[in-house]
C-alpha cells in the first residue's frame, strides 16, 4: 500500500521516494498508447491480417481436401502442427510462472515486466490451442473427444489442463489490472471514445483504492499466484505426456514431464525478453524497463541454459549407453543423420545463450536479446526433433520415412504467429502494458548503475588499523 | 588412358576382394560345424501359449548355454524379414525350449537361429512342417497398465449418467475441483472489490 508523507512525496512499500513528477510521466508514457494511433500501427495491423487472411484460406483449402494437403502420412502422422503447439505452449509458460513465483517471494525487479508476461501466457495459449483442431483434419470431430473421450486418455487431460490453465491465466491477469483500468477510466475518460470509455468502465469493477478493496484484491490474487503455479507445471506435463504415455523408442523416457517444463520456461523467458525489447522500444518505456530486468531476465536464461544442457546429458547419456530397441537408429538420426541440420542447431541454440551472457562484454541489452533469439529458434527445433524424431523410428520392417511441412502448414504456421502478434497488437491499445500501481506501490523508480549495490562474492578483508598513539 | 585407368583399378578391386574372401574363409573354417534340431507342435489355438524346443549339438556332443531364436518369417505392408517370437538357451544337453503365444491364424512357419559364435558356426533348422493356427479368440485387450479402482474401472454402486461419469474419474475430478473452487474464491473476492466499491459510493467519506 502506499504511503504520502505530509510533504505530498509518496513511498513505497520499502520506504523508496516516488516523486510526483515521476510518476506522472508513467502514467502518461503508459497510457499513450491507449489513447493515440499512428498511422503505422494500422499498417502493422494490415499486414497481419493479411497473413492470417492467407492461413485462412490454406486451412480452408486443408479441410475441403483432408490431411493430403499437409506433409503428414500414415508413418509420420505428427508434424508441424504438433511441433507449433508444444512450442506455443511452452512459450506460454513462462509468463504467469514467473510473474506468479516472483510475486510469491515479493521479488520487485520484476513489476514492470510482469503485465507482458501475464499477455504472453494467456496469447500464446489461445493460439497454441488452436493448432490440434488444425491438426485434426475434420474440425467437427472434436466434439468427440468430449462425448466420447475417456479419463485413461492424454488427450482429454490435455484438453482440461489447458483449458483450466487458460482460465486462471486469463483471471490472473484481469486482476491487477482492476486498478490500471480504473487509472485509464479516470485518466482517459474525457479524451477517448464513448464504447473505450464504457469499457474502461465496466473493467475496472468500480475501483476506488478503498481500504476494504485493496484487501479484497490482495486475497484473490494471493489466491490465484498460489493455484496458478502448479496448474502451469501441470500443463507442460501432461504435454510432455502426449508423447511420453505413446510407445515409441524416443519417447519412452521418464525424464519427459521435468525437461518438459524447463524447457517451456526456458522459451517462455526467452520471448518475454524479446517482447519486453520490442514493447519498449516501441511504447517509450525505456526509464521504466531498464537494464536491471534485462540484466535478472538474462541471468535467469543462462541458468536455464545450464538445465537445458544438463537434461539433454542426462538423456542422451542413459539412452545411448543402452542402446535398445531403436535407440541406434535415434542416435544416428540425430548425430549424422536426416535429423543432424535440427539436432547440432538446437545444441548450438542451446549453448549460445551461455557464451552470450557468461561474459561481461557481451552481457548486454542487445546481448541478451540475440541470446533469446537463439532459445526460441532452438526450442522450435528441439520440438521439430521431439515430434518428427520420434515418428521416424520404425516400428516395424520398413525404410523411415521422411517429413517436410508443405506450403499449407507453413502458411498455417505463419498465420499463427502472425495471430499472436496481432492480439498483443490490439491489447496494447486497451491495456496498460506496464501495472503501474504496482510499479508506484512496491517498487519506484528505477536506481541507476551507480546505485546498485553490488556485493563482493567474498567479504573484503579490512586492512588493520594501528591504535592511535597519545 | 582413362579406359586403361579403369581397367586397371578393377583388377586391384578383384584381387583385395579375393584375399579378404580367403582371409574370412580361413576364420571360417576354424569354426566347427554345429547342428539344429527343431520340434514345434503340428497344431495349436488362437491366444494358446506353444513352447518349442531345438536342440544343439557338433561332432563332439551337445552344445551348451548356446543363445537360439525362434523365428516366423512375417511380411508387413512392403516390408519382409524374420520376427523373433521366442528366445531360449542350451542347456547341459544342449536343449533349449522358447514359449510365444499364437497371435495369427493360419499356418506358421517357424524356424530356429543359432547364430554362431567363435567356436561354432552359425546353423538354422526349419520346423518339418508348418504349425496350424485356428481360433477366433479376440486378442485385444482394452484395458492395459495400471489399473485404479475408481479411476479406470466401473466403480461399485452402479452409478449412471453424470454421476457414473464423475465417479470414472475421481482423482482428476477430485483434483479439478480443487482448482476451480480456488478460482472460485478469487471471483468472490473480486466481487467483494464491486461490493466495495458500491459501498463506497453509497457512503462518500
């Protein structure tokens, strides 16, 4: 809760000044956006839609024909519908994970970031979500899985868990923007449209910053980043168990469910990183996302490099020192074979990050953020690996079959993330991206370089003092 | 000049294969020859579990803890190729006895593998006749891995409708309503924000 001294200077909760001027110009660079639109916005907007327009019509070319129009067969019958959703997935794990954790221990470096986080999970779920209808090929059948589906199956855990995570996701996000909507009705009522104006309205509950609401919206979202921490572990598990619970060589593993979910946070981080980039750049924020959540992001990244790496030792190690089944066919796959191209660039994608961000010189802003393109490109690949991988292992006597994604799924694929990109486009300009009475409340200005106090890894010795002599 | 090049290069080519064939033929001709006999069952039903047994033995006697592999020859879409259904071991009278269970109708050819080791060379022996297999058993079973009362067989009581699918599925709906109740209770609280609010505004301070 915040406090004004009798001076009319606010603090924090920690005591930290928040002079009025300050937070003025955050509310002001926070809500412009939702106030004015450039011209270049609607081209942005247009070419989009255009995009999707062209997924649209591929889909509907896909459902007039069938599946033929993919590169999917009998024997590779996954492919980069399945790979775009597990990444999808997985990116949206990161967002609500870290922001719920962070609140929990009352971590604060991250408030200004949290807001992108929450979108990113509830976006990258209502895309991700898509992609099994589009993988079905008859759409309509999908109300089969509700009239027929049976508790033993993955697919119907799949579908609740997704479904229960989207929803505490889309509740977790709502409520700490209570007060930001409140600040958009009070702030932006006489200067936007009526509809914006209603909106703003409606949204913000009838918030007054009363005593009695403040208690009521700390408990529901004390409630909600409690619930919401195992419902995302749960999520990329039971995704990890589509393929786990399915009898093939590759996936015949226990280690599946934990390197699910790392991996899901390690994409997550990275797109939260690369977002966080680009809505700074673009909305001004650069006084309010500075370099120390880059810094922590980065830092958290590299350690998430590290698990990576460590998962994919452990993995590799234990299976190829057994080498059943179709374990040597796998390992050739991947090493040397058709697989090698996808293989050595997610290793490589994998162990960048580390070189990136180990080293001071390169541990910057623009290092961190090519670092975090390198995760996304190499989590992409590890999904086409998992997935296509996995099929290829003959089960019985015959050749491997090859996969290549036609232009439909590229098409569909492009129109996907052109859809993600869309919606955080449009709830840019209806959402604060940065929760302000957060960010004024528990964390203030940003300290400069030269205020953060860095503390030596080993105490420093304090030279002797000779007694004064009289 | 380049004829001649080629010409020449096959004749090297020919020459290192016949060393290599007389190098490989000496190693195999150090290895003593090893014989197969082979009983199978003329005759058995669908789903019935047939023990087979093949005995091993050389010019010196049985052959002992010798690995053979009980084989029918199986074709599957374009592809073809030997499928090992049962795996056993010589014992002291150089006996080994492997047990599969009959999962396709018709006649199967089953043969026995040894395949050779340092001192014995490789040998197989073909069943004398082909082993009928009759029945309409169905194989499938539904129901595979672990299995929960509750939570993936019928529970007592004889529940139907709602309550019988519920019941299906206690744990996962056990723990579904754990969740939604908590999402519950932030929207009761989030309504409390609204009751708030209204109060606030009905009593202006």
């Amino acid at each position: 809760m915040d406090a004004v001294s009798s001076k009319g200077m606010q603090y924090t909760d920690q005591g930290r000044p928040v002079p009025a001027e300050w937070r003025e110009d955050l509310e002001n660079r926070v809500l412009a956006p939702l106030a004015k639109t450039t011209w270049r916005y609607f081209v942005w907007i247009g070419f989009l839609l255009a995009i999707i327009a062209l997924a649209v019509v591929m889909y509907i070319r896909q459902l007039n024909n069938g599946l033929i129009e993919t590169g999917m067969r009998d024997r590779i019958s996954w492919g980069l519908y399945i790979i775009s959703f597990v990444f999808f997935i997985g990116i949206s794990h990161a967002g609500t994970l870290l922001s719920a954790i962070l609140r929990v221990v009352k971590a604060r470096w991250q408030l200004p970031v949290t807001r992108m986080a929450e979108f990113i999970t509830v976006v990258a779920l209502m895309v991700g979500a898509l992609f099994p209808l589009i993988d079905l090929g008859r759409i309509d059948r999908i109300v089969n899985i509700v009239q027929y589906g049976r508790w033993q199956s993955p697919l119907v855990w799949d579908l609740l868990a997704i479904t229960t995570y989207l929803t505490g996701s889309a509740l977790y996000l709502y409520l700490p923007l209570i007060p930001d909507f409140a600040l958009c009705r009070d702030r932006l009522g006489a200067t936007t449209s009526a509809w914006k104006r209603s909106f703003f309205t409606i949204a913000a509950a009838g918030w007054k910053g009363t005593p009695g609401q403040r208690k009521a919206l700390d408990r529901a979202m004390t409630i909600m980043m409690v619930v919401i921490i195992p419902v995302a572990v749960s999520v990329h598990t039971v995704v990890s168990w589509l393929f786990a619970m399915t009898l093939r060589e590759p996936f015949n593993t226990t280690v599946f469910g934990a390197y699910f979910v790392a991996g899901a946070i390690f994409s997550g981080v990275a797109a939260i990183i690369i977002l966080m980039a680009v809505l700074r750049k673009v909305l001004h924020l650069e006084d309010y996302i500075t370099k120390n959540q880059f810094m922590a992001l980065g830092i958290f990244l590299l350690a998430m490099s590290l698990v990576m790496v460590y998962f994919n030792l452990s993995e590799y190690v234990t299976t190829g020192y057994k080498m059943e089944a179709g374990a040597p066919f796998h390992f050739h796959d991947l090493m040397v074979g058709y697989l090698a191209p996808f293989f050595w660039g997610y290793i490589i994608g994998v162990i960048a990050p580390v070189l990136i961000i180990a080293f001071p010189p390169t541990r910057t802003i623009k290092g961190i953020v090519t670092a975090a393109v390198f995760v996304l490109v190499a989590m992409w690949l590890e999904r086409y690996i998992i997935v296509v991988g996995g099929f290829r292992v003959p089960l019985m006597p015959y050749d491997a079959r090859a996969y290549a994604p036609t232009f439909t799924e590229w098409a569909i694929f492009a129109g996907a993330v052109a859809l993600f990109l869309l919606i955080i486009s449009v709830f840019v300009k209806f959402f604060p991206m940065v929760s302000v009475w957060e960010v004024v409340e528990h964390r203030g200005p940003e300290p400069d370089e030269s205020e953060v106090v860095h503390h030596p890894v080993t105490p420093r010795m304090e030279a002797p003092v000779a007694p004064e002599v009289a | 000049m380049k004829m001649r090049s080629l010409q020449i290069g096959a004749c090297l080519v020919a020459v290192a294969t016949a060393v290599l064939a007389s190098v490989s033929g000496a190693s195999a001709a150090g290895q003593q020859q090893a014989t197969l006999s082979f009983t199978a069952p003329a005759s058995a039903t669908l789903g019935d579990q047939v023990t087979v047994q093949a005995k091993l033995t050389s010019a010196a006697g049985p052959i002992v803890k010798a690995p053979v592999q009980f084989v029918v020859p199986t074709t599957f879409l374009n592809g073809s190729g030997d499928m090992v259904v049962a795996r056993g071991v010589t014992d002291g009278q150089g006996q080994a006895t492997g047990t599969f269970e009959a999962r396709s109708t018709g006649s199967l050819q089953l043969k026995v593998v040894f395949s050779g080791n340092d001192t014995y060379a490789a040998t197989t022996a073909t069943a004398t006749a082909p082993m009928a297999v009759s029945g309409n058993e169905q194989l499938y079973v539904p129901d595979i891995g672990i299995r929960l009362r509750g939570l993936n067989t019928t529970p007592t009581g004889q529940a139907t409708g709602l309550a019988h699918w519920f019941l299906s599925g206690w744990p996962i709906g056990a723990v579904l309503t754990l969740i939604w109740s908590m999402y519950a209770a932030a929207v009761f609280f989030m309504s409390r924000v609204v009751a708030e609010g209204e109060r606030a505004t009905e009593t202006p301070s």
